[in-house]
C-alpha cells in the first residue's frame, strides 16, 4: 500500500511477508515493466514523495501546544475507531482469502465498502489533523488527509480494481455495482 501505520505494517508482516507473498499490484507492474530498475525506482520515488504531505500532519506539534480539551478526546476515540476499523477490514480480507474462498469478499465491512481499509484509514489521519484544529497550522496540517484521499480514491484504488476486473470480471463488476467504492452508502459507482 502507499502508506502505512504500525497496526497495518504489523498485520502485514503476519499475512504476507512472514509467508513470502507478494502484493499482486506489484506483481503486475514487474510484468508490465519487465523489471525495469529505472521504471521500479521511479515508482518508489513517487510513494515516498507522497509521504511528504502525510507528514504536515505533525507541523502544529512543532510549533504549538495546545491544552487538551474535551473534543480533542473525542478527536483521539474517533482516531482509534479509524485504527480498530482498519485493522478488522485487513483481517476480514484475509480471513477470506485463508479460507480459499472463490469470488469477491463481501465479509463484514466489505459488505459496505469494496475498501473498507482505505475509508478508515482516512478516518485517522482526518482525526489526526483535527487534533491541531486550535493551531494557526491547522491548514497544513489537513494537507495529510487530502493526501491520503487523493492516493486511495485516485491511485491505489482505481489500480486495485483494474486488477480486480480482470481476475473476476463477472463478480467484481457487480460487487462495483452494488458497493460503495470507499465511502459507505455514498459513492455508489466507481
């Protein structure tokens, strides 16, 4: 994925890397690219200039300190529903595919959101630039979360699908059709 926090890193290492398996976008662009060192570099270049912006999150806590209020609580409980939700989409995605299931997973929070992980993980980093929302940073800090919707709604996402389309044509054209594509009952289409 394009970004990472230690919930999604810890979890991948357990699904994934500790098996050896490999993310089949990144599988697809080898194929595509047929290991081109210049075209792979490029694009790791690109997925780190992006963490850039997930970074202004963290500018208000430089500059200012602002006492806790009880909003920033609440701010801090939506923060760790963002993580908790994130966490139970990545286990829902992989307790299907564990499971050697055929077809589309529409398990739990999939059932909602064809990217469930990516809605909340908005979620927190949207939470995290509340938090500054007292700062005179307030605005770089929401550069995080644009970031992030901007990677996820426009990258990573559309990429994911194309992938999808061409594995189950048929089931994924109708889980498009009938699933939000990361916003829960609000974008409907792709």
């Amino acid at each position: 994925d394009w970004s990472s926090d230690v919930c999604s890193s810890d979890l991948l290492f357990w699904t994934r890397i500790r098996h050896s398996k490999k993310d089949p976008r990144y599988t697809e662009l080898e194929k595509k690219w047929g290991f081109s060192k210049l075209k792979t570099l490029g694009h790791f270049y690109l997925q780190a200039s992006l963490q850039i912006p997930l970074c202004f999150v963290l500018v208000p806590l430089f500059y200012e300190t602002t006492q806790m209020t009880s909003l920033h609580w609440i701010i801090s409980v939506v923060f760790l529903t963002g993580l908790l939700g994130q966490t139970l989409a990545d286990w829902q995605l992989f307790s299907f595919k564990r499971e050697n299931k055929e077809g589309v997973c529409r398990k739990g929070l999939w059932n909602f959101s064809r990217h469930p992980n990516y809605f909340f993980e908005w979620i927190m980093w949207s939470s995290l630039a509340m938090l500054s929302y007292q700062s005179n940073y307030f605005g770089i800090a929401l550069l995080s979360p644009l970031t992030i919707w901007v990677i996820t709604r426009y990258m990573t996402g559309p990429y994911t699908e194309k992938l999808s389309l061409i594995k189950r044509p048929v089931e994924f054209k109708k889980y498009q059709n009938d699933v939000p594509f990361i916003l829960p009952f609000i974008d409907k289409k792709k």
